[in-house]
C-alpha cells in the first residue's frame, strides 16, 4: 500500500490491520489488538482478519471518548 490514507474515502471495502494502522496512524500490533475486541465488528476468512470500512468506521464513532 502506497498511497497515503487521509479520509475514510481513501480506504478500501475491505480493511486489513495495515489500513486500519495507517488511518489511526498506530502500530499494526496495536491494530491487530483493536481487531481482537469483543466490539470489534472483525470479519475472519481462516486466519485472516478484515472489516468492512462501513462497520469499522461505526465502531470507530461509536467508541470515540468524549472529553
């Protein structure tokens, strides 16, 4: 993946832990930590962990903190 994330739009359908690292500008650990919560609206495909970017960023607003 090349090209820079800077809007939900430039996500794909499909998200990997790496999008969801880029656009939160985390560690792919930490992604994959995210992705391991209960909330997490997680798709498995055997191994392979994925989201839909319509439904992560739900859960995202969802589990925003309000200060």
């Amino acid at each position: 993946m090349d090209t820079e994330i800077r809007c939900s739009n430039d996500l794909p359908a499909i998200l990997t832990a790496k999008h969801i690292a880029q656009f939160l500008h985390i560690s792919e650990r930490r992604a994959y930590e995210l992705m391991n919560l209960k909330s997490f609206p997680l798709i498995r495909l055997g191994r392979n962990k994925r989201v839909n970017r319509e439904s992560f960023m739900n859960w995202l607003q969802q589990n925003e903190r309000r200060e």
